[in-house]
C-alpha cells in the first residue's frame, strides 16, 4: 500500500513539473530559433527529444561504462524501446488532436520522417538479438537523416 502511494504521488509530481515547464519550454526553443535563424521546428527537433529522455540518456550510458556485450545491448534496446515508443506516443496524441480538433493539417513533411525513422529503428531491433556498433551509429545518424528528409519535402516537394 504505501509503495501504491508514493508510486501515486510520483507520478502526480511529474505531471504536474510537465504541466509547470512544458510552456516555458516550448517558447524558449522558439525563441532560440528566432535569435538564431533557423526555423523553431528544427530547434525543437534537436532539443526536445534530449530533454525529455535525459534519463534513458543517463541510465543507458551507465549501462554502456561497463563495456560488456549484455550492458550494451540492454543500454541500446533501451533507448531503441524508449525512441519508439516516444515517437509513436507523440505522433498518436498529435493525430488525435489534428482529428478531434479540426486542425489544419500542416505536417506532412514531418509525419513522413517520424514514420521512416520509426520504420528503420523498428527493422534493426526486430532483426538483431544483439545490436552492434555499426547499427547504433546508423541509429544515431538517423536524427539529422529525418532533419534532411523534412527540408527536402518541405523545400524541393512542396510538402507542408
């Protein structure tokens, strides 16, 4: 019972610091943007996904100091689940908002990168029982991939 309670009023303090700094968050990043030029979506795109999983950051490189092959594909399959799972949480509340709201669908760029990476990630993690070097590095390299994949739809397609 008192494991129930506090696991209770965790969560209840970690929603309401979400609910507390979110706004700040979001208008620091665009304000980044503005004072730097670039568009806040690519700011955000960077920053946001480093702060909100800081902790699967920290965890998996503990994980990986210890440098055997256990701890480094538990380091990897953990920030493998946590990207997925993130990005498919995310783009489903969007969708939601965009259906049940009657929002001008303005993201067709971004959802199509959302939905590649989560393809490419999806396949090395179902393929591999042990995740190596070469498809970290691959992982790793699929953020500024989906950044150049979103200016190209955006600038070269048309896409909105």
């Amino acid at each position: 019972r008192r494991v129930l309670l506090r696991s209770v009023r965790l969560m209840l303090t970690g929603t309401a610091l979400v609910l507390l700094f979110s706004d700040p968050m979001v208008g620091v990043m665009g304000e980044i943007g503005n004072v730097c030029g670039i568009p806040p979506f690519y700011v955000s795109f960077i920053l946001a996904p480093l702060a909100s999983n800081a902790s699967e950051l920290v965890a998996s490189y503990n994980y990986a100091l210890k440098k055997t092959s256990k701890t480094i594909t538990i380091s990897l399959t953990s920030l493998t689940g946590a990207a997925i799972m993130n990005n498919t949480f995310c783009l489903g509340i969007f969708l939601a908002l965009v259906y049940f709201r009657g929002l001008a669908w303005e993201f067709s760029a971004e959802t199509i990168s959302i939905l590649f990476v989560e393809a490419c990630v999806a396949f090395i993690a179902i393929r591999n029982r042990v995740q190596t070097v070469k498809q970290g590095l691959f992982v790793l390299s699929l953020l500024p991939i989906s950044l150049v994949i979103v200016f190209v739809l955006e600038n070269v397609f048309g896409l909105d």
